[in-house]
C-alpha cells in the first residue's frame, strides 16, 4: 500500500470509494409542487435520540434550490432489485417519476415502494460542507423490510451476503486438524454440489430416473433432435455421457423416440418425455427454493451472482444451449 502524500482529486475520490455503502434516492417536492428525487450514497445515521440522519448534496447540482428551502424530504434505502430506478434517478433531463407508483407518507414528499428501508424525515439542520451541503433531518416515521439492499462500492453496484460468525464457545472441543481444509474453494464447490443433488436424488428416485435420465431430458425439452454426440456435448461436464443403451432404455420408457434424418439417428422428447422432463424441472426447483428459504433473498442472490461469473471464468468451451435453439 502506498501513501498518498501530494493531494490528487481523482486518487482520493478512488480510495474514498473503497468505503462500502448502500444507495438512496432522496424525494422532496419543490415550492411549486414539483416532484424533486436523486441517487445518493452519502446517507448515514446521525442520532437515535432524537433519530436524526443526514446526507449531503453537491452544491452545483440543480435540485439544491429545492432541498434548501424543503421542510420534509423521504430518504429510500434502495432494494438490491433496484438498481434501475437507481440509474434513472441518477441521470438528468427526464420525468423520474414517470410510472411510479407512490404510496400516501405522512407529508407531500414523493414515497417510493417496494424499498429496503424507508425514513420519512423533517428538516433539522443544514451546515456547510465543502462543495457540498449537508442536511440533517428528524426521522418522523420508517418501515423496512427484508429485501436484501443495493450496495455501492468502488464505482460499481454490488450485491451484500451475510458472513456467518465464526465463534468459539467456552468449552467447546475445537474441531479436528485437517490438511484438507473447508477453505479450499474446490471442496465447498464440491460438497455444496452433492449436497444438493443428493436432496434432489431422493426425489427423482420417485419418478423412477437417474441423474443421466434428469440430465439429458432437461436437454431435449430446450433443444430436440439431437444426435448422440450433439446431447453429449451439452452434459460431458456432469461426467454422465449419454449411450445408445441408455437412451433405447428411455426409448423403452416411452419417454424419447428416434428419427432418422439423411442416416443420421436423432432423439426427440415424447409427449411422455416432456411431461416427465417438467416433473423432474419441478422437482429440482423445489430443492433450490428450500436452500433459497434457508439462505435468504440477499444471499441467493449474491450466490448467483457469483456461481454465474465462476462458470464464465472456468467455462472450457462448451456449447450454449439456449442461444442454439
């Protein structure tokens, strides 16, 4: 780490950027009943008695006439699904308000929904800040909810995940060294993988498939038709290859049917197939939305985010399955 000694704009605004933070829209009304609202990261507990909170607001920009001379304003702690009303209020020059539907607050500030947390406050105080007014306001009212909050930091949007605590309980027997440690990223991969697909494999024992029979139905209900070495290269990466006799046993199953095209043998989902493709589809999805009620909104969503950029990274070249359709 280096220590900036001489004073650089651009490198402080960079480091200062390093502070993690959520994202609010701030909502007034102007003198004239003009709906006024922008995108702010500066918000920040002031007090809890009195509840006071603050913000702060460049002067140069066109909304501080407004907020200047407002005795109410609603600060919108923004939802991590929130990231285009983000934008849209960011940006100048358009109805922000456009399509939104408000709720009625206890003044005639805008009231945004389906937000994180919401503070409906009252003009306290207001103090010089630089190149930026600070306003500090008494929270009159708040809600909040459970929707994992859109978070800010070093200039891109970010999603939040809980870290679980690591305690140690007096008296508890410390757990077993093990050179192969639960940090290393390939076993948690790993055991979160066979964890989830064991819970999955006791429901498909139901319907009497395997994982091959799971996988390579999924496949034809995307795309049909597909030759013994076309479906093969959409499951190779389960380490399950489809064979002629496991698909002349789905055959038997009535659950595909071949077709000869120009001496080629191609494999398409029967009407069986297909409805036993969406039972398997069912049965998979409420696996996930058990472990999704587990983890929660925020962390299923950061999960996703995460495992998406991980197959984009590790990704050998496999063929997309949507985009040939």
């Amino acid at each position: 780490m280096t220590t900036q000694t001489g004073f650089d704009p651009q490198a402080f605004r960079a480091a200062l950027g390093t502070f993690t933070t959520g994202v609010t829209i701030i909502t007034t009304r102007a003198a004239d009943g003009e709906a006024i609202g922008i995108t702010a990261n500066s918000f920040n507990s002031v007090s809890l008695n009195p509840p006071l909170v603050l913000w702060s607001l460049a002067k140069n920009a066109r909304s501080l006439a407004a907020f200047s001379t407002a005795k109410h304003w609603n600060v919108h702690v923004l939802s991590a699904e929130q990231e285009a009303l983000s934008g849209r209020f960011a940006r100048q020059g358009e109805d922000k308000f456009a399509g939104l539907e408000l709720d009625e607050g206890i003044s005639k500030a805008p009231l945004l929904t389906d937000c994180t947390a919401r503070f409906q406050c009252r003009t306290a105080f207001s103090y010089d800040g630089g190149d930026h007014v600070i306003f500090v306001g008494e929270v009159l009212a708040y809600d909040h909810s459970n929707l994992p909050p859109l978070v800010f930091q070093s200039g891109q949007y970010a999603l939040a995940a809980r870290k679980p605590r690591e305690e140690v309980r007096l008296g508890a027997t410390p757990p077993p060294e093990c050179s192969y440690t639960e940090d290393l990223l390939g076993y948690l991969l790993g055991r979160a993988h066979y964890q989830m697909l064991y819970a999955l494999r006791q429901l498909l024992s139901t319907q009497a498939l395997d994982e091959r029979s799971f996988f390579i139905l999924s496949v034809l209900s995307i795309q049909d038709r597909l030759t013994l070495d076309e479906l093969n290269a959409f499951i190779a990466y389960t380490g399950m290859l489809a064979s002629a006799e496991s698909m002349a046993a789905l055959e038997s199953q009535q659950l595909v049917a071949l077709e000869t095209d120009d001496g080629e043998t191609r494999y398409a989902l029967t009407a069986d197939g297909r409805e036993a493709s969406l039972r398997q589809i069912a049965l998979a999805k409420a696996v996930e939305e058990d472990i999704a009620a587990k983890l929660g909104t925020g962390d299923t969503m950061a999960l996703k985010l995460l495992l998406k950029r991980l197959i984009s990274t590790s990704d050998p070249g496999m063929p997309d399955l949507w985009s040939a359709r």
